[in-house]
C-alpha cells in the first residue's frame, strides 16, 4: 500500500450551497465582495513562504486560469506582431492568450524529468527567433503540467541572460512546491 499514488479529485466541502445562497442574499454576485477578499488573503498566505514575502507578494482572483495569462501577458507589453515562448506539451489555455494579443507563439518542447519546457531547447529556440526576426521573444510561459513543477530555476537562468520576463502558467499546478516554495501564476513576472 506504501506506494499507491492518490489522484487529487474535485470534491466539496458541504458549504459550497450556503455560500453560494449568501452571495444572493447579500447581492454580492457582482463585482466582488467579501467573500472574494477572503479568499485572496487566504491564498496569499498560502503560496507564501516568508512574512517578508507577504508585504510584497500580491495575489487577484480572477475568472479563470486563461485570464490570468492573458493579463500577465498584457502586463509584460504583448502586442500584434510579438513572438511569446511558450510550452508546446500544454492545455490550450496557455497558448490561446498570445492569439488573442495578436502575437505568435512559439513552442518549445519538454524534456524527460519533468515533462515541462526544456530549459537548453528554451535557450536554442530564442537563438533562433533573435537570428531570424532581429527581435527578442516577449515573454516565456512555461508551465506546471499534471501538477509538476517545471525546472524553474534553469528557465529563469535562460530568461535572465536575455532578459526576457517569465509567466508562470500554474493553473495545473496549484497546491505543489518547488524547493519548498507554492508554484504560482506568473510569480516572476517582471515587467
Ligand atoms: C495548463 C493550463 N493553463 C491554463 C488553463 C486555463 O484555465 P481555465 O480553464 O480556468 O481558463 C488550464 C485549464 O485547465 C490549464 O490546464
């Protein structure tokens, strides 16, 4: 029995109903509310590591996971005619954003470890891209796939010798630690 892996199942708590039934009541369907509020400080101190990080590290609900991208990559200035990294072994949702921007994505395959972007073919893809194109990609989006963090450390290594911002798809990924630290969304987004 030691080695029986347990999948992570959607499962409710029981209160999902009465909360549900207290936005109603309370006409907080829209745009916000407390109960979003609540659950952005509660998450904020879950994929936090140290205090010290807890006064810098800011943490928005959103929609959905596919905003998120698409917000972070606004954010790092994608425009129509811009190339975005991105991990070809994905969901569709970490691609989809840089279409809709009216950039290209350019998709870097996986390596064995981890089965999440090959941080040597991250560094030959963006040689490429600067020789052909004269541009630097915008953005790199690697991504958390099936839960399992990607080489991190090596990518952002990749990314800062170009000096090219990282947006963390980790949509896939939440709950899971990388040296003992919560993946997250686009944390090292640096615009
Ligand atoms: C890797 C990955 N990125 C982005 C998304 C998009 O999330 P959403 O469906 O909430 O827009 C998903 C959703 O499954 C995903 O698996």
């Amino acid at each position: 029995m030691s080695n029986r892996i347990y999948l992570c199942l959607a499962h409710m708590s029981g209160k999902e109903q009465s909360f549900i039934k207290e936005a109603f009541d309370t006409n907080w369907v829209v745009p916000l509310g407390p109960n979003v509020n609540g659950f952005e400080a509660d998450l904020k101190e879950f994929v936090t590591a140290s205090i010290d990080e807890l006064e810098t590290k800011e943490v928005v609900a959103l929609s959905a996971g596919t905003a998120a991208v698409h917000l972070a990559l606004i954010a790092c200035g994608v425009k129509p005619g811009d190339e975005v990294i991105v991990q070809s072994f994905t969901f569709c949702a970490s691609s989809h954003p840089i279409t809709y921007l009216g950039a290209k994505p350019v998709f870097v395959d996986s390596e064995m470890d981890t089965w999440n972007m090959d941080p040597e073919l991250l560094e030959v893809a963006i040689k490429d891209r600067i020789e052909k194109t004269g541009k630097k990609p915008k953005a790199i989006v690697p991504v958390y796939l099936y839960g399992m963090p990607a080489k991190i450390d090596e990518i952002i290594a990749v990314a800062e010798k170009y000096d090219i911002p990282v947006i963390e798809d980790a949509a896939e990924g939440f709950g899971s630690k990388y040296n003992g630290r919560c993946v997250v969304h686009s944390e090292n987004t640096v615009c």
